[in-house]
C-alpha cells in the first residue's frame, strides 16, 4: 500500500499542487504543501485500502470503480482535516475567516478535480506493469517448455543411437561365435567392460571431448580385437578440447560410421585417426579412415549421421558444421565444427 514510488509520487503531486494554491493565501508554502500532502496521502491510503478489500466483489463492481469513487469521497474529509490541523499562527478555525474558507475550496476543487485522474493514470500504469510481468513470466516458461522439449528430442536423437551401435557390435559378436572364433569370448568380456563405461557417460547432463574420447578409445579397441589384422588407429586431442561441451556419441558416430563403412568392407583394412583442436573459439574434429572411400556405402546421409547432424543443429541452436566427404588417395574425411564452450567444472 505504501510503496515507495508511491509515496514518491505522492510527495511530488503534493509540491506541485501546493505551489499554485499558495498563490494569494495567506499561509506559507509549507503549511498548503503540508495540507496538500495530507490530502494526497489520504487518497493514497484509500487506493491501496480498496485494491486490496473486500476480497471478493459483487459482479456488477468493478475495483477501479471502488477505488475511483473512494479517492474522491476522501478528499473533503481529508481537505477539512487538513485545514484543521495546519493553520497560521494566531488565526481561528479555518471556516471563521474567509480567505482560509477559499483556501479550504480550493483545496477541496483541486482533489477532487485531479485525485481520480492521478489515481486512473496510477492504475493504467499498474496494469501495464501486470502485463509485462505476465508476458516475461509467460516467455520464461516457453522458454523452459522449448528447453524440455529441445532436452527431449535430444534424447531421443541420442537414444537411436546408443541401440544402433549395441546392436551392431552384438552382431560382431554372434558372427565370431558363430564361427567358433577363440577371439568370441574376448571380446564379449570387452564389449561388457565397454557397456559398463559407456552407458552412463553417455547419459551425462554435460559430455565433454574428454568423456567422448575414453568411448572412442574402448571402441576402436573393442573392434580392434574383432579385426586385429586390419585396423590401426590413432587418436590426438590438445588439451584446451578435452574439457569442451560436446554431445553425445558425436565422435563416436563418425568413428563407428568409419570402421562400418571404410575399415570393414575393405579387405586390407585401414587406418582411423582422430584429430581434435580448438581454436580461435572453435573446436574442430576430423575423423579420417583409409577405407573403401564413399563408394563404399555411405555418402553422408544414412540415418547415424542425419541423427548426428540434428543433434548438433539443436545443441549448438544452428551453430555447427558437419562435412563429410572423400578423402586422397582413398578413405573418407568427416569434418565437424561447433563453438568451442567450456563444460562447467
């Protein structure tokens, strides 16, 4: 009720009002700024007293309505209060003497001529002062809402992947029993200590480079041990990268889609290395292979790297870059570029 920029406003009504009703008084400018100001605070007693009760309204009463005619009603009683209490020195009460009774009519005339239209203004700006709260709590809670809904198509993005490659390297896994392989058990026992690492750090709320790195170092040695004869690989990071955001299984897909696509259909096999640098507030990973090249089957469209390529769009709002193309002699080179954003410790 007695908010500060209200008494504020009060207080500056009261000296700007009081300036042309001491013309021709015979008061000081204190004493009509002091009956203006009773007056004022008054008024701005009633204006909170009827925004806040009754609680509950009849339907055919508005507040504003209440609040209005309870402003007007309020000066007379307030302006004779006023005129009571702060007189000059020597003089008797105020409607005994006819210059203090103008005074008393001025006073009256001017609040309720100017109270109402002070207190409408008041409370056209309270509600644009609703609105516009209302609006950023509503554009907040859209905000949210798209946060949620961006977090789930996330994790759906990310939950096609983690099957797809469980399922694959299941697949590796039946063919070597299939074979009686003595290398079966092996790597059976990799891939559990793989799944073991591997799934939670896939469901952290903040993956960085270096969480990505272990997956794709337990990868390529879980497929290194299905095709030892035929796959070398490297794997290079400065330091400034590993503590970078990055999604989920993004290295990962390019280096599976590498051995998938380049190492496994060549009967030679090949090399993947994998180069991470961040410069200039950007991180660039390449993923390169000495495979089949693209010819081999993939052209930067199967469904590993459609989810890889929406997944950055929407982590990164738009801001990544991902390019995959043939590499020389042979081989494929896969490119990604995103803001380089520190993960918070």
């Amino acid at each position: 009720m007695f908010a500060w920029k209200r008494v504020r406003f009060a207080l500056i009504a009261s000296m700007v009002f009081a300036l042309p009703l001491s013309i021709n008084s015979i008061a000081a400018i204190g004493i009509i700024t002091g009956r203006v100001s009773i007056v004022a605070f008054a008024a701005l007693t009633v204006f909170g007293l009827f925004e806040q009760w009754p609680k509950r309204l009849p339907r055919w009463l508005e507040r504003w309505i209440l609040q209005l005619f309870g402003v007007v009603l309020v000066v007379v009683p307030a302006a004779f209060v006023a005129s009571l209490l702060l007189k000059v020195d020597g003089t008797g009460a105020f409607f005994e003497d006819e210059r203090r009774l103008t005074g008393f009519v001025m006073l009256t005339f001017v609040g309720i001529l100017f109270a109402p239209w002070l207190a409408l203004g008041a409370m056209i700006r309270q509600r644009e002062i609703v609105v516009r709260d209302q609006a950023e709590s509503f554009a907040l809670a859209r905000s949210e809402l798209e946060r949620q809904a961006l977090d789930a198509r996330l994790r759906l993005l990310q939950a096609q992947i983690e099957p797809h490659f469980l399922f694959n390297t299941l697949a590796n896994v039946q063919a070597l029993v299939d074979v009686r392989s003595p290398q079966a058990s092996d790597l059976l026992r990799s891939l559990v200590a793989y799944l073991r690492a591997a799934i939670p750090r896939l469901q952290a709320p903040e993956p960085t480079i270096d969480r990505e790195l272990q997956l794709v170092r337990a990868y390529l040695e879980l497929m290194r041990m299905r095709i030892p004869d035929r796959l070398r690989y490297a794997v290079d990071a400065d330091d400034a990268a590993l503590r970078l955001r990055c999604p989920p299984a993004t290295v990962l897909t390019l280096v599976e889609n590498a051995v998938r696509h380049g190492i496994d259909p060549s009967e030679d096999g090949g090399e993947v290395s994998v180069d991470i640098r961040a410069v200039d507030g950007r991180c660039r990973v390449v993923v390169r292979d000495t495979g089949v090249g693209l010819c081999g089957g993939t052209e930067g469209t199967g469904t590993g790297l459609l989810a890889l390529r929406q997944r950055l769009q929407l982590y990164f709002d738009g801001d990544a870059r991902l390019d995959v193309r043939a590499a020389e002699p042979d081989g494929v080179h896969a490119e990604i570029e995103f803001p380089a954003q520190q993960a918070p410790t």
